[in-house]
C-alpha cells in the first residue's frame, strides 16, 4: 500500500506592509512584499467518490465548518462541477492570528493540491481568481513566488529577492486582522516606494504600531531580537522576524531565545514548494 503524500503549505512573511489608502467599499489599499519560507502546516487529501468534502482530524480553535481548507475545496467543487469529494487532513503548525498566512496558505494548497487530483487541471491564473474570494492572502499562495503585492494584496508581480535566513518568533496571542485595520491610530496614507529594487532597510509595517499598543507581548517579542538586527512585526501580527544572510548567524540567536519564548529558523524560498503543480 502506497503512503499518502504529504503537501506542505508554507508560511509567508511581510517582509514590508504598508496602508497606502483606503477604497469606497472600506478595504485598504496596500504595498506589500511577500516572501514565503521553509516552514508551515502539511496536508494530506484522500479523493471520495460521494462528493462529501470532510477534515478528518480535529485542529482546536479551529471549527470543520469555517475551516478555510474545507470552504477552498467546496469552492473549486462547486466552480469545476467536480463530483468527487476529498478526505483532508490538516497538521497545523503555524499559530492562529500570527500573520503567517497559515489558512491562507492552507486553502491555497489545497486548490493547487484537488485542482490536480480532482483531474481539472486548471491553469494558475483561474486558480487565483477563484483564491481570491477565500480571502486577499491566498492568491499569492497560488502566484507561487516572491511578490510584490498591491491593492488588497491581490495583485501580484515577481520580486526577486536575495538568498537569506529568517528568525521568527511565536508571541502566543491570536490578533484579529480586522480589529487592527479599524483602529483610529492606523496610518493610511503611506507613500508607496518605487519597487524594485527592495531591500531589508525598507521593510517598515505600518500595523506594527497598532499592535504593539494593543499587545505589549508584541512589543517584548519585538525588543528582545531587534538587540540582534532589523527586526519587524509580520502581517497584522502577532509573529515577528529578523533577517540574517547565514543560517549560522541566525541559529546563534535562535540559540539564546528566553526559555519563555518560542521560536524557530527558517530559510526563504524563491518558490512556493507546489508552483509546478499548476502552470
């Protein structure tokens, strides 16, 4: 009997976020750089002929019904009139509310992952137009390479960048993205950089100082690795990054991490790990 293959859905990080403005129907417009890294949840998908579409496992936190794995499957069902259903499993690793992507990335994996198994075989583009009512995170899961992003985060062009090693860091809170996007504080009118070139010296997050008032652990999290070089605040929070050329470098600092904090290294990747399952 031949194993089930394990998909990975890696984490993102921004490695730059700012709220250039904000459109009529109350969604912000943003600058972004998304790089993705080696490390995030895994998914397994066993095809059923019933059209039942079901998580097999239990994830606290995290109800089947409003699972973001199984609305992206019932979705490309629905859209690609497929009859076949999908068994999902789901190894979370990455925390809730992190700023990591991981339900994004999860959904995203899961259309790349049963747009194959499923026999659709739809291009890359259809596959991002259908990511996109899953939220304005997964399209770039699916885009499958470092990007800048634009607009709500949806658009999407190729940013090559630079070989590098990251230390993330896990605060322990879950942190809405709405709640943050609604404070009075927020800044919405940042001058958009003129990208390429990028660099890490421009890699502000306009959300960071929202958070951090809300969430002094945040800010604990964010003092303690910035004593090791530029360090920022991912997405809207709560998990947050330093860069380093060398995985020597990087695991050095991971090496002295308060035994109260969690954190782990990770290397990023020009490319999504699943980019050549769809063209």
């Amino acid at each position: 009997m031949n194993p089930v293959p394990a998909y990975p859905a890696p984490a993102k990080l921004n490695l730059m976020l700012r709220v250039t403005g904000r459109r009529a129907d109350g969604y912000h417009l943003l600058q972004t750089v998304f790089r993705f890294i080696d490390f995030g949840d895994t998914l397994t998908f066993a095809v059923r002929p019933d059209g039942v579409i079901a998580r097999r496992n239990d994830i606290p936190g995290v109800p089947a019904g409003t699972d973001l794995t199984v609305r992206a499957a019932r979705l490309l069902q629905q859209a690609g009139t497929v009859r076949a259903g999908a068994d999902i499993t789901l190894e979370k690793r990455l925390p809730l509310g992190g700023g990591l992507g991981g339900g994004s990335s999860d959904a995203a994996t899961t259309l790349i992952v049963l747009n194959r198994l499923w026999g659709l075989n739809w291009p890359r583009a259809r596959l991002q137009e259908l990511a996109l009512e899953l939220g304005a995170d997964v399209p770039v899961f699916v885009f499958g390479e470092s990007a800048l992003g634009e607009g709500v985060g949806e658009k999407l062009t190729p940013l090559p960048l630079p070989p590098a090693w990251y230390v993330v860091l896990f605060p322990g809170v879950e942190i809405g993205t709405a709640c943050i996007f609604q404070d009075a504080d927020l800044i919405r009118d940042s001058i958009p950089l003129k990208i390429p070139p990028f660099s890490a010296a421009s890699g502000i997050n306009d959300l960071e100082p929202v958070v951090c008032r809300l969430y002094p652990v945040v800010a604990e999290y964010l003092a303690w690795l910035k004593q090791f070089g530029r360090a920022h605040m991912t997405g809207s929070g709560a998990c947050v990054f330093a860069e380093f050329e060398r995985e020597a470098a990087a695991r050095k600092v991971l090496e002295r991490l308060p035994a109260t904090m969690r954190g782990v290294v990770a290397q990023g990747l020009a490319f999504h790990p699943l980019r050549e399952m769809c063209e």
